[in-house]
C-alpha cells in the first residue's frame, strides 16, 4: 500500500494535481478509514506513500466500532430481506445451490488436490475431507435474519484467498500452496473467490441494500467538488483534490454490483484483490461542464509478491469501466446522468450516521 501511495502522488502530480514531493498539498487530500485494525493500517500506509514524514491524518472510528460508511446493515441503516435475497441468488443458479459445484467442478478439483498436497497426502496418512464433501446450504437463518450461503464453493473462496494472500506476500513458492501453486495456477483458483463474491455481493437485491448508504456519501463528496461548495454530511471537504475511502472488497464488490459495473484485470474478471481500488474521476472541461470517468485499478498479483516499486513506466494496472445508463461512447459520464443513475439505484434516502473522530 506504501508503494501504491507513493505512485499515486507521482502519477498525480504528472496530472498537475500535487506537487511531486513536500507537504504543501497534504491538507487538499481526506482519507476515511474502516475502523479494523487491518484498514486503518492500509490507510496509514498510502498516507506515508504518498506524502512521506507530513502526518497526515487517517481519519477512523475506534476500533471494534461500526461504521456505516462501510458496513450499513450492521449500524442498522438499511433494511435487509435475507428470503428475497434467497430467492434471487436460487434465480441466479439455476434453483439449485448444488449447480455451483457442477459449473465449477474443473477449478474445485484443482483446489482439491493442492489442498491435498498435490496429491502426496494418503490415506495412510489421515482421512481428509474432500472440498466436495461439504453439503451446500442457502437458507435464511431466522434467528439472527441474515442469509446463510454454504458449500464447496463458499469455502473455497476462503481458501483462495488464504492462498493468495501467501503468494503475495512473498513466501517461498516452494512452500505456497505446499509447493503447488504458481501464478497462473492462482489466477485460475481466484476464479472461485470471484464466483462466490459475485453471488453473495454482486446479486442486485443484495447490492443495492448493502451499498445504498456508500454510495449516496460518494455522491454527496462529489457533488462537494462539482458545487464547491460544503454538502450536508458529504465525507471529505470542498476544495479536497482527492477523497480516499479505504474499506473493503466486500464494498467495491457491492457498489459494482449496484452500478452493474464489470473489468478484467490481470487475467482475472471483477476481482477485487488486496489493495484494489475503484476510482471515480471528475473531469471540467474549458467550459464549465463536469464529467466523470471510472477506472479500476490494482497492482498485479507479482507486483505484490515482488514488492516492485510502481513507477510511469511499471505502474499499476488500471482500466476503464463503463457505467450503464451513464457512460458513452468514449467512456466518460455527463456528471448529472451519473446522479441521476445513482439516485435511481439507492433503495431509500439514507441518514448518514457516520461520526469521524
């Protein structure tokens, strides 16, 4: 993330928006952060990147407490139907949770048997589960009235992750995946992350629920920039050149899936990998008028892995991503037509019940 941070401030100050070193700019950037441990320390790190030994600010609630901004439904705005939930992830897979395994089937195998050590595990060795062996459930808890999704590909996306998160950071390969995963093996399991997040984040009714809030206070921050003037409870402050929200890839998934918004990067489509940002850019053009463009951008899995320092000539991948019901033919996004499509896609008016140290 350090390394991400310090390439942003290259690449924007060749866009004329920074200058490329010093702290005089520094107070024309708010970065909001998830109060977990994990993205405060994210948030902290593109900080010192992008404007080193200036101290600028991450601004977060407490740890353990929640916040709206990223996690609506558990601050109680919002209302969640987990059987109309149900109902439209059963439309999405045929009726049958089981259909997951079958379309799946060729990269749950491959999982399968790096989980079995490539196959070196025998049976005289220990009974293993096979990943194939967990029963798939999809059923709304009605204790605690939340959805449940369950199954061999459910646990696989976790497992993935796990996997992907030693390949990134640089562990010996010999011991990545007990020594049988590579790059392009780890691009064909993420597939499996992938197809469970697009299922239980990118379904719409999901979607629109879960991301309603977010992206109404992204909405009000760019207004804040296109009026500039101060909009009610807008995160960030007019005159900001950049709002960073460090959040979750559960976030990016959901407002993508409430946008309909798609990508491929880095040979794997819609992933939201470590670091991965969703990017939403304001444009003025010489008279007066306000588009907006977006881009999707990460570093690619061995950039990570290597630790590469992200210059104009190795940066991170970004690509662009049209917006249905906004987007034209070169991809940018008359300013009031994305309003309107936003305005449209929130499920309600939403209080904002973000409180910022």
């Amino acid at each position: 993330m350090s390394l991400f941070g310090a390439y942003d401030r290259t690449w924007l100050a060749s866009e004329d928006l920074f200058a490329s070193s010093g702290c005089g700019d520094a107070d024309r950037i708010t970065i909001l952060a998830d109060s977990d441990q994990r993205t405060r320390e994210s948030g902290k790190a593109l900080a010192e990147g992008m404007f080193p030994g200036c101290g600028l600010e991450v601004h977060a609630l407490p740890e353990g407490r929640n916040d709206t901004l990223f996690h609506s439904m558990s601050g109680g705005v919002g209302l969640a139907d987990p059987a109309l939930e149900a109902a439209a992830i059963r439309g999405r897979i045929g009726g049958n949770v089981n259909n997951l395994t079958q379309a799946y089937h060729s990269q749950l195998a491959v999982l399968d048997r790096v989980l079995a050590a490539c196959g070196q595990t025998s049976a005289e060795d220990h009974k293993r589960i096979s990943i194939f062996d967990i029963p798939a459930r999809l059923a709304v808890d009605t204790g605690r009235h939340r959805l449940e999704m369950r199954g061999p590909l459910n646990t696989a996306s976790s497992l993935t992750e796990d996997l992907l998160l030693e390949y990134t950071d640089g562990m010996p390969i010999a011991h990545v995946g007990w020594g049988c995963i590579d790059g392009a093996s780890l691009r064909t399991l993420m597939q499996l992350h992938s197809a469970a997040e697009d299922l239980k984040d990118r379904t719409p009714v999901v979607a629109h629920t879960e991301a309603s809030n977010l992206l109404d206070q992204i909405l009000r921050a760019l207004e804040q920039q296109v009026t500039g003037k101060p909009v009610a409870s807008a995160p960030g402050k007019p005159g900001d050149r950049m709002l960073i929200l460090v959040g979750h890839d559960t976030n990016i998934a959901t407002v993508s899936g409430t946008l309909n918004l798609d990508w491929i990067l880095d040979a794997r489509r819609n992933d939201t990998p470590p670091g991965g940002a969703l990017v939403f850019e304001l444009w003025r053009s010489a008279t007066g008028v306000w588009s907006l463009r977006v881009y999707f951008t990460a570093q690619t899995l061995e950039q990570m892995r290597d630790s590469q320092v992200l210059t104009m000539k190795n940066p991170p991948v970004r690509v662009p991503v049209f917006v249905p019901g906004c987007s034209t033919a070169d991809l940018s996004c008359p300013f009031k037509a994305f309003a309107a499509v936003v305005q449209r896609a929130i499920v309600q008016p939403l209080p904002v019940s973000r409180t910022s140290p």
